[in-house]
C-alpha cells in the first residue's frame, strides 16, 4: 500500500516507509510501540498518527486532510 501511496501523491507528499528493525534508535526517538505507526509530519513536526492497520482509504483521507492534496 505504501508503494501506491507514492505514486499516487509523488510530486505533492513525500511518503517513505522505515524497517524499524534496521531503524530502532529512529522508531525509539519517534516513540514507535506497535507496527504498523504512521506518523504525519508537516514542517517538521508530528501533526497526526495513526497506529494499527487500516483501510487505505483512511490513510487517503488523513492525507488530503493534512496536506490539502
């Protein structure tokens, strides 16, 4: 779902996703406790979350809510 993401909002989000194995003193600092977490970020700072797995839509909604796209 991730990859579509990207190609869906490239050129207006930036989405990226992070193996928390390989990234645990990131997934540490950003407070990471369960998998699957996404963390919006606009400007630099954490402007929602959402943690467990979801419908995509939900994650299209959140987007267009936050960035306007």
């Amino acid at each position: 779902m991730v990859e579509q993401l990207e190609k869906d909002y490239a050129g207006k989000v930036k989405i990226v996703a992070m193996d928390v194995d390989r990234g645990q003193e990131v997934a540490g600092a950003l407070g990471v406790m369960s998998i699957p977490t996404v963390i919006f970020f606009k400007d630099g700072q954490e402007v929602a979350r959402i943690v467990g797995a979801l419908p995509r839509q939900r994650f299209v909604d959140e987007i267009k809510a936050r960035y306007g796209v």
